[in-house]
C-alpha cells in the first residue's frame, strides 16, 4: 500500500533535511572547491546552466535533491526546455500549473514514469533514490541496460537476482555511477546534489566518448510494467509470502465462526504484527480510530479537559492547567492530588491509563474526585476539544527578574514558529540581557520545527544538527539569521525533554555554550516519518537517527546537565520551582562574566 506522507518527529524525511529551490548561479561556489572529488562535475554543469547555486554563493552538494528538482536537471540537461502553459498529468497531488508539471508530463510521455491507477500521486517533493534516478536518466541519456549472461559486477552489493540487475550493468559499463571508497552500489541510498550532477556528468563524458547523439532508449522498467515496484516485489516473491496468503484464505474460508470475521480487523491485525516485530518502541501502526487521537497529539491537539499530569511518590499531581480550558473554569489547581476518574483509583505506574480515562469525546463529561490540602472535592467537567498553545511567556510561581526574558516551548507543532516568533517578539521588546528557554516536559514534535527555532539563536548556515539516513549523513543547517546570537540563554531541561526538545538543547550546548538546568533528558535520538493512509489510518516509522552538532549520539543515554536539579515535592505541588530558581541564578552569572 501507499502512503500520503506527513513529517513529524517523530517527522517525513523531506522536511527532516531542508531543501531549498536553487536560485541564482555563479561562477563559483564556495562550499566546492577544487578538493571536492565532484569539483569537476558540478563546475562544468554550472557554467552549462544545468545547476545552479543559492543566494549565499553555495552549491550545498551534500544537501537531497529531490524527485521534481531532479526531473528538471535531466530534462534541461538533455535539452528539453518546456514552453510555459499548463500540463495536464494524471497525478493528483500537484496542479497542471505547478512549475514542473511540463517535466513529469514529458516523462509521461516517453514512458519513463507510469501512473499506478490505484494510487496516482507523484511525490515529487520526497527525496529520490541512487536506482530510480538511474531509471530516469539512463534511457533519456541513451545509455543502454543490455541483456548479458555476464553475472559478475564489480559492485558487492548487487547480486545477479536483484530486480535490476542490468540497470546496475548498464551503469557499470557506461561509467554513469557514483564513486564510493569501496566497490558498493548502494541502489537505495539517497541522492544529494553533488550525486546529481556526478551522473549527468558522466552520462555526458559517456555520450562525447561513444559519439552517439542524444535518442531515448525507452526501457526503463526492463520487463512487464507491474502495479508492484522495488521492495514492494520483496513481499511478492517472499517465500513466506504464500503462507500469509494461505492463512487468509483459511480463516475466509473454513473458520468455525465466520459471521464474526472482520475481514478489515485480519489486515489491520496482519499490518500491525509486521510493525511490531520490529521491536522498535517507536514504530508504531495506529487503525483509524486510534490514530486520529495520535494524529490530533501530533498537531498539539487533544479532547479532555486541559491538565498536565506527573506523579509523585505514587501520588498523582495536577502540574499545569491550560489557561481558559475546562479544568481551569472548574476550578482545578496545580497541586490538587487526583484520587478517582468516574469512581476508578489509579495506582503505581498507571498514569497512562489515568491520563487516558480522564481524555475523551468533546462534549462528553468526567467526573474527578482531588484532594485538596487535605479535602476531597469532585468536579464533573465536560470534555472539549483542546488546542495547546506551545510557546508561553508565563513562568511558575517564581518570580523572574525584569531583566530577564523567560520563553517556554511545550511541543514542536507547525505553529510552534509563529507562536514563537510573536513571544519573542514581545520579549526583545523589553531588552532583556538574557533569555530563560525552558523545554522541560516538552516530548519533542517536528524536527524542521526544532529547527526554525534554533534558526533564531544562530546565522543562516550553521550546522545545528547531523542526520544519519542509512549509512549517509547530512547537515541539518540553521535557516535564520541569528536574532538571539548575541543574547546569553539557560536551557531548562529534564527526563520528560525529548527528540526534538534534545535537539534545540544540544545545539544550544554544544554551538552557543549555553548552560543546561535540571535533569538528563529522555534520550530519544531517532526521527519517525509520519503516514496517514486512505482509510484514515496511521504508520509512524523510525527512519533516521540524529547527532548533535558535534557528533555524539544520544539516543537511550540523554543530555546531562551542566547543573543537576533534582525537583522537590513543593516544585510538583506548585509552590516553588527548584530549577528555575536555579536557571535565575546561573543566567545572572553568565551575564556578569560577558
């Protein structure tokens, strides 16, 4: 099956790694210099005009390309330059006025792209892998993919059963691959700028070599055009395959209870032991009704009542209340102790159960008995539907010094930037001497959220993080111009401050030496591309790793830091907050020492 994708922290990998359009060219790049061993390539494609640079004079050759920048390089590099107008696909996910409707038109037209008619969409935004950038470019360049009993290849990771075996051949004998150290072709990794050009490039030298002009060899899918393409024939010829399909036939078939068979309940049930066996805690695969709950949680949305629970010495504490939600016009307090959700207790580790009791239907009412400074109190609260605002300027009980700013992010949503860049706003206007950024209790989110906020702590450029996207690693660059460079920061942090939260707190540690207060962090260093399906259900899947910018990785070990503040039982209650109160004192200092 495939997938309408949307990135999340857990996030889609063409957001993950930022790719900005290429603009303007030079005559240079500086970022390619005579040492890049694809000096060559890029340099004779740039002054051809097949390539071009940004508006800072880089090329940024290990950046993605992905597919729709890719289809256009092919294109104008073998001398199609598409008239304006409109171009009629049948994609469905991009309009006939979109700017490179005319090169997925053409490559409908010579056959080098089909539409699969039980999910015509062309994620052209999506990154493009080494292979099919092959398949693309081999038969538009006229570089032939023969038939040949010669099974042996010089590259170690294609043997003669891979699906595309001759394309692989075809790219060995014409010399139209990319150099690695040693003798692997890495079909699945995925293409950066700089790989880009190396192939056109070389489909060129290959062209001038042979003296062949430039015709179309139309054989892309070396065979009968199939519904099933790549990994998705590795389910097909699976040997287990015919097992699974066995099973379903049986129970559809010879099951004692039929009349209780759910036909969508098998398949969910299929798709679901596939992800588990995974063992990865956070892979997950939601059915619709679960995963919209989860969808909502990723938006900063929610139905209940407006709480924040934690626990404390196996008591269950109310620790924030969002402003004007139903807790707080009940009357809920920060420190009342939960004794019973509609006449259930909770106890021990259960605080996911609790949590999930008190959520529920907007419209729908809970009844929550607390204890009060010694006095039980029930509350019966209709549920609505909660939209979190996840960036505040309020602190806690402790007074913060005019002098300083205080900025909390809860989550990293698609209107974390904005809300950001309005608080921040505010906060500038007051000329604080420095800057309080509390991620404490914040689960991460979106990393290019993450990191449009570390844009504003520093220049356009800087790496602020590393991915790691199979055995390749990319710069994830700040892509703002530094506003709060100059501006001493603390970074509250604690066990709760996860994914994309460690992120902003590594970068702030590593690049700005900003002091981290309070407690090692959760230690959650995979990122999770987010797919939401036709039926409405849900697919979160680990697909990358994250380095800090300095190349440690934290995942299942956390952030320490620099001070350790361990919460007391008034910090849970509301009455004072421990490392606040230290973040205060150690701002101050980084002040007085500048």
């Amino acid at each position: 099956m495939r997938t309408h994708k949307k990135t999340l922290l857990a996030v889609k990998i063409s957001i993950l790694i930022s790719l900005l359009s290429p603009i303007s060219a030079k005559a240079a790049f500086s970022d390619v210099n005579t040492d890049n061993p694809q000096y060559e390539a890029i340099m004779n494609l740039q002054s051809a005009g097949i390539v071009k640079g940004y508006e800072d004079g880089t090329f940024r050759p290990d950046s993605l390309v992905n597919k729709v920048e890719f289809l256009k390089m092919l294109f104008n590099h073998a001398g199609y330059l598409p008239r304006d107008g409109f171009y009629e696909t049948p994609f469905t996910d991009f309009s006939s006025g979109a700017w490179f409707a005319p090169y997925v038109a053409k490559a409908l037209d010579l056959e080098l792209i089909k539409v699969n008619p039980d999910w015509p969409v062309f994620l052209g935004a999506g990154p493009i892998e080494r292979i099919e950038a092959l398949r693309l470019l081999m038969p538009l360049e006229g570089i032939p993919a023969p038939y040949t009993e010669d099974t042996a290849t010089v590259f170690t990771d294609i043997t003669p059963d891979y699906k595309y075996f001759r394309l692989v051949k075809g790219a060995e004998n014409s010399g139209v691959f990319i150099e690695e150290e040693n003798p692997i072709f890495l079909p699945i990794s995925l293409l950066t700028r700089g790989d880009a050009a190396e192939l056109l490039y070389k489909a060129q030298l290959y062209r001038e070599h042979t003296g062949d002009s430039w015709t179309p060899i139309i054989d892309v899918n070396l065979g009968e055009y199939s519904s099933y393409e790549g990994k998705e024939m590795d389910l097909i010829g699976n040997d287990k395959f015919p097992i699974l399909v066995s099973v379903w036939n049986k129970i559809n078939e010879q099951y004692l209870y039929q009349e209780s068979v759910d036909k969508d309940q098998l398949m969910y049930g299929a798709i679901s032991g596939m992800v588990d066996s995974l063992e990865d805690p956070y892979s997950v695969y939601q059915e619709p009704e679960l995963a919209a709950d989860m969808w909502d949680t990723l938006e900063g949305n929610y139905e209940g009542i407006g709480t924040i629970i934690d626990t404390y010495d196996d008591t269950y504490i109310i620790i924030g209340i969002i402003k004007n939600s139903p807790a707080d016009l009940a009357g809920l307090k920060i420190g009342d102790t939960l004794v019973s959700i509609d006449g259930k207790t909770f106890v021990g580790d259960q605080i996911n159960e609790l949590i999930n009791a008190i959520k529920g239907p907007a419209g729908t009412q809970v009844v929550l008995v607390i204890d009060r400074n010694g006095e039980k109190m029930s509350f019966t609260i209709t549920r609505e539907k909660i939209t979190l605002e996840t960036v505040l300027l309020e602190a806690s009980n402790t007074e913060i010094p005019s002098s300083l700013g205080y900025i909390a992010i809860y989550q990293f949503t698609d209107s974390t930037k904005s809300e950001f860049d309005a608080m921040i706003t505010e906060t500038i206007n007051k000329d604080p001497q420095g800057l309080i950024l509390d991620l404490r209790d914040n689960p991460g989110g979106y990393v290019d959220s993450a990191i449009d906020i570390l844009g504003y702590f520093f220049e356009e450029g800087v790496t602020v993080a590393q991915l790691k996207v199979g055995t390749r690693y990319y710069d994830e660059n700040s892509p703002g111009g530094g506003m709060l460079k100059d501006l001493p920061v603390v970074v509250l942090i604690n066990e709760n401050t996860a994914s994309a939260a460690e992120i902003v707190a590594a970068a702030l540690k590593e690049i700005k030496n900003s002091p981290l207060i309070g407690q090692t962090t959760y230690g959650k260093g995979t990122v999770q591309e987010v797919s939401v399906y036709t039926d409405g259900s849900l697919l979160k899947l680990s697909i990358a790793k994250w380095l800090t910018p300095d190349g440690n990785d934290i995942d299942a070990v956390g952030i320490t830091p620099d001070f350790i503040v361990v919460p007391t039982k008034d910090d849970a209650l509301g009455k004072t907050d421990s490392q606040l109160s230290r973040a205060i004192v150690e701002l101050e200092k980084l002040i007085a020492n500048q």
